[in-house]
C-alpha cells in the first residue's frame, strides 16, 4: 500500500513542479525512503543467502559425517563379531589341546610305569634264569666228571658233588619242570641231602626207559637257554615298543602345547581388538548421535529462518 502512495506521488512530480512545486521537499523525501528500502532489501537478501549457504553446507557436512559414522558402526560390528567368533574357536581349542595334553601325560606317565614293571621283573627273572643256567653247567660239569665209573650214591659223597646236587633245588623254583624231570631231579637232591644212601633207582637210571639224569640236566640247560635268551628277546622288543610310544606321546605333547600357546595368543589377540572395537563402537555412536542432533539443529534453524526470509520478502512486497 505504502508502494503505491509513493508511485501516485512520484507520478505527479511534473504538475507539482509546473505549479510552483509547493511539495517538493515531500517528494525528495519519498525517494530517499525507496532509495532506502531497496538498499535494505539488497542487504537483507545477501545476508540471507550467506545463511542459506551456511545451512547447504552444515547440512551437506554433517549428512556426511552420519553417513561415514553409520558405516563405522557396521564395520566396527563386524569386527566385533568375527572377534568373537575367533574367541569362541580359539576357546574350544584351548579346552580340547589342554584336555588331550592331559590324556597323553597321563597316558606316558602310565606307559613308563608299566616299563619299570616290567623291566623289573625281566631283571629279577633274567639273573634267576642265569643263575640257573650256571648251576646246570656247573652240575653237568661236575657230574659228568664224578659219575665216570661210580655210582651216583658215591659220587653224592663228594662234598663238591654234593653242592652241585643241592643246587638244583633252585633249578626246580625257576623253572617249570615236567613231572618226570623235577621226579628225578627230587631224587637226585634227596640224593645229595642223603648222602652215603643210596638214592631212588630213578636219579641214576634211564629216564623213560632213554635218558639218564645227565640227559635231564642237559635238556633243562636247554631250555633255560632258550627261556632266557625269549625273555630277553621280549625285554628287547618291549623297550623298543616303549621307546616309540614315548616317542609318540612326546612329540604329540610337544605339538599341542605349541598349538595349545598359539591358540592362547590367538585368543588374547582377538579379545584385544573386541575390546579396541568396543570402545570405538561406543565412542561413534555419541558421535552419531552428536552429529544428528546437530544436523537436525541446524535443519530447524534454517527452516525458521527461511520462513522469516519468506515473510519479510512479502512484507516487502506490499511496501
């Protein structure tokens, strides 16, 4: 309304003038007031599209930052959950190495006293076995010897003969001798224990209508040779089975524990960057939502201002 009073005065500037002017200082004063106006319009427009770019920009800026912080979260997400698997496996790992270090421990810790045992035993029957066969050498020797031409009853009465006869009492404790052998074994020791009397016709006679005691003592120095000579084949064999089975059972603790060390590290390294990936989780999610906040700060303040601006242009309009 105000713009059209000033353009109805200015319009009649001519006749004004023609007729003296009387109002002439009135109408250098309404044109300095459009001068005015529009200058103020200028400036309030360049001031308002300096705002307007401010909000382009914050809001340009911040979508960005949003976008970036949301995609740090997912990644930041998936670290954490690939974390956690790998501590889970690593986990499992560790109970079961530790579990089978165990077993194979316990299992070598058995294996070794089963070999003392049985190393024991070779040992105590091996010096029973050698002292065995010395005593039917010894007794083949010196038998041989006394019986030429005597009779055993005579020979008995020798005191070295006698020793030799009362040593073989051993030879029937160490070893497993058959009925008809330990019989005339049993008489010949009867003999040596009864000295000066003659003995069963069995200790000096033919053994099964053959053998004669010497026949006896060399078939049982035979198979105490043979029995000696199996244990220690045996002993061989068993300490050979144990040294591979050791073997086995070190080489398999050795390589669990170095698996067992590595999955440790492996878990502790991973713990590490579940914890490092937590803490950044939770540090871009305030961020996020910093960012947000902001921006919907700045949307607000740009809408009132735009609607201030709008206002104003219309306002301006009419004047």
């Amino acid at each position: 309304m105000r713009g059209v009073q000033i353009a109805v005065v200015l319009a009649g500037a001519s006749s004004v003038q023609v007729q003296g002017n009387p109002i002439a200082k009135v109408i250098e004063l309404l044109q300095g007031l459009k001068g005015k106006v529009v200058k103020e319009g200028e400036t309030e427009q360049a001031t308002y599209e300096e705002f307007a770019k401010w909000c382009r920009d914050i809001s340009k800026e911040k979508q960005r930052e949003v976008s970036d912080a949301q995609t740090e979260l997912e990644e930041l997400s998936a670290t954490i959950e690939k974390a956690s698997s790998a501590i889970e496996t690593h986990t499992s790992s560790i109970g079961e190495l530790s579990e089978g270090i165990s077993k194979d421990e316990a299992d070598l810790k058995a294996a070794e006293k089963v070999r003392k045992a049985e190393h024991e035993e070779f040992t105590k029957t091996d010096v029973e076995l050698a002292e065995v066969v010395s005593s039917l050498e010894r007794a083949i020797d010196v038998l041989g010897r006394s019986l030429k031409g005597s009779l055993l009853q005579t020979a008995a009465k020798n005191p070295e003969v006698r020793k030799v006869i009362l040593g073989l009492n051993a030879v029937m404790s160490a070893m497993s001798v058959d009925q008809a052998d330990k019989k005339q074994l049993s008489a010949l020791v009867q003999a040596g224990e009864d000295a000066g009397q003659a003995p069963e016709a069995a200790a000096y006679e033919t053994h099964e209508g053959s053998n004669t005691i010497m026949d006896v003592l060399n078939d049982l120095l035979e198979k105490a040779e043979t029995q000696r000579s199996g244990g220690q084949k045996a002993e061989r064999e068993a300490a050979h089975n144990f040294a591979l089975l050791k073997q086995s059972l070190t080489d398999s603790i050795a390589t669990q524990n170095k698996e067992l060390k590595r999955a440790k590290k492996g878990k502790s390294a991973n713990e590490e960057v579940k914890a490092t990936a937590t803490g950044d989780l939770e540090n871009t999610r305030k961020e996020l939502a910093e960012d947000q906040k902001t921006l919907s700060d700045a949307h607000a303040s740009c809408e009132e201002k735009a609607d201030e601006w709008n206002a104003s242009m219309q306002s301006r309009a009419h004047e």
